[in-house]
C-alpha cells in the first residue's frame, strides 16, 4: 500500500521510525511536510498539490501533527478525507486532541476522571476560584502546549495573578487546574491504537521538575497498566475519537486522572522504556484502518 506519512520533518525519530517499518511491512512510505501541501478547491472537487505537482493518491494516511501550523495541518487531513483517503486520525479528532479546553471539555461530559479545572475570563473572586481547586499552588496551561510548554506551576496569588494577567492581555486564554501533588513529577503514558492499549510507561521528571514529559528530560520505564486505567486510556481516546492516541494519565490514591490525549504521541521514549515496536504497529493499524474503511 501507498502510505503518506504528513510530518514536517523526515528526519523526526518517529517519522524516519515509521518509514522503516513501514518499508520493512512491504509498504510504500512517503513523507510530506503539511505546510508545503497547498490544498486545491474548485468545481472538480478537492484535491492537493505538493512540490509543484498534484499528490498521487496514497492508500492510507498517517498524520503527524506538531505544534507548528496546527490549523493548517488539520486543513490537509480534512482535504484527504474529502478525497476519500482513509486517515489513521480524522480532522475532527485531532482537532479536538490539539486543544486542551475541547479535550477536557468531552472527557468531563462522558464522566472520566480529569484533574479538576476551570476557564474564566473575569474572574472577580481569585481567592476563591483557587480554593475551588485546592491550591494554591495551581496548575495554569495554555489551551495549545505540547512537550510541557505552557504548562506552568503557580505558587501563590501573586504569581497565578501575573501569569493570567499576561495571557489576557495577549489575547490568549488559559486553564486554571488543580495540582496532583500526590503524582510528584511522574506520570503514565499509554499508547492506544484501534481501542487496545498497546503499550505503557511511567515518566519521572527529572529532579525539582514537576513536568515528567520526555522532552524536559523525564525518563520512561516500561509498565503493564492496571485495569481501572487500561479502561480510562481506552475511553478517553474513544471520546476523543482517535485510532491512535497517547493518553497522558497522572497516578493518585483514587485511580487514574487523565491529563490529555494526545494524536501524534512520539515514540522515541516508549519504544526505548518497553522494547516495543510502536512504529510498526502503528503503521499496521493505519493500513488495517484503510482496509476496514475501503470495504
Ligand atoms: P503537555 O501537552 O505539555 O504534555 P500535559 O497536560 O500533559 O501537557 O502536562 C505536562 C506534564 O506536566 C504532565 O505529563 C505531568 O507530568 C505534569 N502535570 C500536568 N498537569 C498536572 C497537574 N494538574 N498536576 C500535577 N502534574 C501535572
Ligand atoms: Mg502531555
């Protein structure tokens, strides 16, 4: 099969991993960075373009969408589905994962365990919207960080105060969330593809840092997870409505508390904490989904 792996970079350790595998599964493997895909709308339907000539039509599509052109890259997805081209992840669906508010906005509605958290523009009473979640400290992020960017620990009033009163004057909006002290630093990651967790680590942030991902330097151990969060990795990613989704999860007395599901989890660090194939299987679940979809 024709596989069209959208990535900014051919030389990102998941990208060049999935085209390995993918080559070695007896797949055609082609890169192409979304924002270099100009998208064509005219009377004879969608259709796209890259380097100066139309894209052949591949099988199946494997989105890689980083921070950089979010909107744009989730645009290219789109057009792919419109054509008819079975995508691991829909449009929709990375759209949803991409924005920290819509994500916790659906886990909440279909009753998962998400850490408490709260969106105000004037907010008269900030004493009191703090104690609501037990700080401080607080917990502020903006609604679009990844790899723990704009994921920010507030010690006190004054400093939670700062902090929004930054953002609000860009324009931006931001997460007020309760802290899981009881987490310290770590946290568990879970790949999920086509409804099964495929694999699990637990990441442990480097000292002083409360941050476990692995691009701050968190560690990852490799890890069978239990059911009651098996079961939250599996649903959050089914609400979000990804084939395949990193689930981010924070361990506490109570059970899982799941932080963000994510749509493009990299797997430079499962993969080296568990041994496992996750490029391989991920390429595998994006032909098996092209399949399912064609019939
Ligand atoms: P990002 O998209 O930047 O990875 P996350 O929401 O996953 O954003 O947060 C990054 C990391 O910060 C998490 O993996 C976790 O270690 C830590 N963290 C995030 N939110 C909390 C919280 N409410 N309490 C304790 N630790 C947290
Ligand atoms: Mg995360």
């Amino acid at each position: 099969m024709r596989i069209l792996i959208l990535s900014r970079k051919r030389s990102l350790y998941s990208t060049s991993r999935l085209r390995e595998e993918g080559e070695k599964l007896g797949h055609r493997m082609d890169v192409v960075d979304p924002l270099r895909c100009v998208l064509h709308m005219g009377p004879d339907g969608p259709a796209i373009h890259a380097g100066g000539r139309s894209l052949p039509r591949p099988g199946a599509v494997i989105p890689r969408v980083g921070s950089m052109g979010t909107d744009y890259s989730v645009a290219v997805v789109r057009h792919f589905e419109l054509m008819g081209v079975p995508v691991l992840n829909g449009s929709d669906a990375i759209g949803r994962a991409k924005h920290k508010l819509a994500c916790l906005q659906i886990l909440a509605s279909r009753g998962l365990p998400v850490p408490d958290t709260l969106i105000a523009r004037y907010p008269k009473d900030l004493d009191r919207l703090m104690k609501l979640l037990g700080g401080p400290p607080v917990i502020l992020k903006l609604l679009r960080g990844t790899q723990g960017t704009g994921v920010i620990f507030a010690e006190n009033r004054s400093s939670v105060e700062s902090v929004l009163e930054t953002i609000w004057s860009l324009g931006e909006d931001i997460l007020l969330q309760r802290f899981i002290a009881e987490s310290k630093g770590k946290d568990v990651r879970a790949l999920v593809l086509d409804g099964r967790v495929f694999a699990a680590m637990r990441r442990t942030g480097p000292p002083g840092e409360f941050r476990s991902n692995i691009h701050r330097g968190g560690v990852g151990e490799g890890i069978t997870l239990g059911k009651p969060y098996e079961r939250a990795a599996i649903a959050a990613a089914r609400a979000i409505g990804l084939n395949a989704a990193g689930v981010d999860m924070l361990e506490t007395a109570d059970g899982p508390v799941i932080l963000e599901v994510n749509a493009s989890p990299g797997f430079e660090g499962l993969e080296e904490a568990t041994g496992v194939n996750a490029a391989r299987e991920l390429v595998r679940t994006a032909a098996h989904t092209a399949r399912r979809k064609r019939r």
